[in-house]
C-alpha cells in the first residue's frame, strides 16, 4: 500500500506542475501579476511537496514495510514456526538452492519453486543429504530436531507460490 501512496503522490504532483506550466502566461508586470505573498505561498507549498515527496514518504514505507508483513511471503501467511524456517533456510540452504520466497537464487541443489517438495521429502534431505553428481553434495544433517521441521513447513508452505 506504500508504495501506492508515492506513486498516486507523484502522479498528483506531475499533474499539478502540467497544469501550472499550462496555465502560465506571460502578464505584464502590474496587478495582474502574482503578488510577492503569492509567489512565496506557492513556493513554501513547492518545498513542502518536495519534503514530503522526498523524505517523510518513503521513511513512512519503511517503517510500515519492516515487520508488519514478516509473516506474510507471496500472499502465504507463516506461522511462527515458518517463520523461523525462513531464516533458517537464508542461513543454511539459499546458497544453493532457488526460493522466489527467500530471494534465493542458489543453482548447485534443485529449484524448489519448479520442484515443490512435500514437507516429508525436505525433511529427507535435510537428514539424509543428496547427492547429484556433477552438481554438488547436499551434506547430510544440516540440521535437526525442531529446525529441520521449520525448515521444512517452509518450503512447502512457499515454494512455487
């Protein structure tokens, strides 16, 4: 929704400048002309749309962007326990592996958005290992317990969406 809001702001004011620019004429310097007041109003209302533009805007998506969407990744809502997967996953597994969902971009281990594992099948893997060949060793027992399990609701909760 932020960045929405910047974008309809920025609409607003390029129309606001057409319009000025448009409506611009050359008067003779008399009282048809803008008064000193006037032109200064309008360019204190210039800075503040700039100010607003520039800086209290995007600090309001900012702060609006950090953890109110933590438990929500591409329309999927997490539990905490995905939650903690996802990091985990960032720290363990997005080095080789894609997930859209992490911004990983790893290309030793499988695409897990095309592959969609069940949850049962990343739990294997994370015990067990992998290996594939030329491509690289997936080293067993990464991780265990209760991370493994977190790690793997994850995945499946995110891959391929």
């Amino acid at each position: 929704m932020g960045i929405a809001v910047l974008v309809i702001f920025w609409v607003v004011v390029g129309i606001l400048v057409v319009g000025v620019a448009m409506s611009a004429t050359k008067k003779p310097n008399d009282e048809e002309g803008r008064s000193r007041v006037g032109t200064a109003v309008f360019g204190l209302g210039v800075a503040v749309l700039i100010v607003v533009g520039l800086a209290v805007l995007p600090a309001w998506i900012l702060v609006d962007n950090t953890d109110a969407d933590a438990k929500t990744v591409g329309g999927v809502h997490l539990n905490d326990a995905q939650v903690h997967g996802r990091e985990l996953f960032a720290a363990n597994c997005a080095q080789c592996h894609t997930l859209r969902a992490s911004n990983a971009i790893g290309e030793t281990g499988p695409n897990l958005d095309t592959l969609r594992p069940k949850a049962a099948l990343v739990l294997d893997a994370i015990k067990n290992g992998r290996a594939r060949g030329g491509m690289g060793q997936m080293p067993a027992g990464l991780l265990a317990g209760d991370d493994a399990k977190d790690v793997a609701s994850y995945v499946q909760a995110v891959a391929g969406r």
